[in-house]
C-alpha cells in the first residue's frame, strides 16, 4: 500500500506501451469486475465526477447492463485474469460485438484477449489484487479518456502521485503513534464499523469497508448520504442492544453544503450510541487526489487494525476456499 505513488505513474506507462487506439463509444463504458478488481472502475468515475461525458457504469456480476450494445466500450478487470464473473462479461460483450479492452496479469482473460485480438494493459504480478488499486483507477481513468467518456486526466494523476507521498509519511507505519490513521485504527478496534461516504466518497467508503473485511478480518458496512438519514439512522438507537459498533464520516471539501451539514448532524445525532466516531474529510484539489487520499488512509486504517488483531493482512482463507469449491462444482 505504501507503493500507492509508484503505483500511479507505472499505470500511466503501462496503459501508454499498451498502445491502445481510441475507440469512440457513445455508448459509453462499462467496467466489468468483482472486489479488488472493480473497486478501480467505480474510484474513476468518482474522480471523474461532472466530467463524465458518458454513461460510466461498474458491473460486478456475471452479465453486463442490458443496454449494452456494439457503441459501449467493455472493459474487463481482473487481476488474477481467472474471476469468472469477469470472463462471463468478457464473453458476453463478444457476443454482443461491444468494444472491448482488458486488465489484468494473465490468466484466461488475458489468452482469450490475446487470441481474440482484444488490448490488454498488463498488470505487475504478486500482489493481492485489492493491492493494485491505483493501477486499476489509472486504467479505467485511461480507458474512459481513449472511448470519449471522460477528459484525460494525466497530468492530474501525476500530481495527486506526488501528493500522496506526503500523506504516506503523515499516516505511514513511521508515522507518531498520535498520527491520524493509528488514532483512527485504536478507535475502530473492538468495535464493528460503519462507514459512510456521499458523492465522490461512496466508493471510497465501500473501499474502506471491503479493506477492513479483507485485510483486519472483520465484519464492516457502508452506507451513503443523504439515503442513510432516512433509515440507518434510525436504527443507532438500538446499536447498544446487539454490539459495539462505530462510525466513521468521509466528507470531501467540495460536497453539496447540504450534505455536508447533514454529515456533521448525523455524526452528532448518532454519537451517544457509537464506541467511536470520526468525521474525515479529503485532502487536495482535484478529485483524483481526493478520493486517493482517503482510499490511502482507509488501507492504513484497515492495516493498522489488522495489526491491532495480530491478525495477517495479506491472505483471504475463505475466499480462496470459496472460489476452489466453485470451480470444483
Ligand atoms: O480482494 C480480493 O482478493 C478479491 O476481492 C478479488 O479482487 C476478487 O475475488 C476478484 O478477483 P480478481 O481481482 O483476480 O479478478
């Protein structure tokens, strides 16, 4: 995770020497993946926010959009290039004639890719695929910039790179023990959390949630506002009765002033009844900055907490044992 910043300039080269033509697609795009992989495609569309120009949609199941015709532009992350979600809407958006561009380290994906003449971005192996996220934002950023869907965002990515370096020695392991990150994770610990993203911090809280599962080990949920003020809040009032949970705010400098009165109301109105609770807000200027920012400290936090359990970061047992099962049925 502390390779964040390298991560998102090999991404530029590595979608650069891929050498993908433009491909205009007023269909817009579609990015097809599951966990880790998909996390990437929503990212950019956060980051690409108003600047979409496109209809930008994440599908994280085992078909695409029924709208999907040979005008939209399909692109196919996973890292492992086995996910067979993924190779389901590979195959589908074939069938359908869709345009279509994959990423991932290899795998079947990447041999039906190569034989079916399909670009690919390739990925550096060894990581846990929810370690590559900056290459996939990177790639679904590019990919949306080659199809028309949004502008290119280069020099941008450049930038939020070379900020985010300081953010790591702010909330990296070196960091004081009274850093934000550490203080966030001894918070969270003991507690069951919830996170709560608006806008362009949605994903970024569904990052957060799926990090703590992964990495901490730990049950985790996510909700968005304003939706999450006209129920969840509701049910704080009994949070006492059934567990310790705790809540976490990820606010961004430039949300509806709106929302952002209600982020500070709701995280009032809940504290009596959470074991802790911290409103967060983005830093930087443009939104890809942003949204890396906080996906940076939420991936700290959740190390932090696996770290706090003495538990393993890096393996997923039951995934693994789950996804063995199913290709032996
Ligand atoms: O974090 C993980 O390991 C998972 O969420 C995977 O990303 C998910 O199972 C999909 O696998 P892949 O990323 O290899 O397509």
């Amino acid at each position: 995770m502390l390779g964040l910043t390298d991560h998102l300039g090999d991404a530029l080269w590595r979608v650069e020497s891929a050498s993908i033509e433009p491909q205009d697609s007023p269909g817009g795009l579609v990015v097809a993946g599951m966990g880790g992989s998909a996390i990437g495609g929503a990212l950019a569309r956060a980051a690409l926010g108003d600047h979409a120009s496109r209809p930008i949609f994440v599908t994280r199941a085992y078909g695409l959009p029924p709208w999907t015709t040979p005008d939209t532009m399909v692109l196919c992350a996973s890292y492992s290039g086995n996910t067979e979600e993924t190779l389901a809407c590979y195959e589908s958006a074939g069938a359908l004639g869709a345009q279509r561009t994959v990423v991932t380290t290899g795998g079947r994906l990447a041999e039906m890719a190569r034989a079916d003449g399909v670009p690919v971005i390739p990925l550096p192996g060894g990581f846990q695929p929810r370690a590559a996220v900056a290459y996939m934002t990177v790639a679904a950023l590019e990919v949306a910039a080659l199809c028309g869907a949004g502008p290119r965002l280069t020099s941008e990515i450049d930038v939020a790179a070379s900020h985010t370096e300081q953010l790591v020695s702010e909330w990296g392991p070196d960091a004081p023990e009274d850093s934000l990150a550490k203080t966030i994770a001894r918070g969270l610990h003991g507690t069951t959390p919830t996170i709560a993203g608006a806008g362009l911090t949605t994903p970024v809280a569904y990052r957060w949630k799926t990090q703590i599962n992964e990495n901490a080990k730990l049950p985790c949920f996510m909700h968005e506002l304003p939706e999450l003020d006209h129920n969840e809040i509701v049910g704080w009032e009994g949070a006492s009765e059934v567990g310790r949970f705790s809540a976490v705010f990820l606010d961004d400098s430039d949300a509806h002033p709106r929302v952002k009165e209600r982020m500070a109301l709701t995280a009032r109105l809940i504290a009596p009844y959470a074991q802790a609770s911290f409103r967060l807000e983005t830093r930087g200027e443009t939104p890809i900055e942003r949204v890396i920012s906080l996906v940076l400290l939420g991936d700290l936090v959740s190390i932090y907490l696996a770290t706090l359990r003495g538990v393993d970061p890096g393996p997923v047992r039951v995934l693994e044992e789950l996804k063995a099962a199913l290709a032996a049925s």
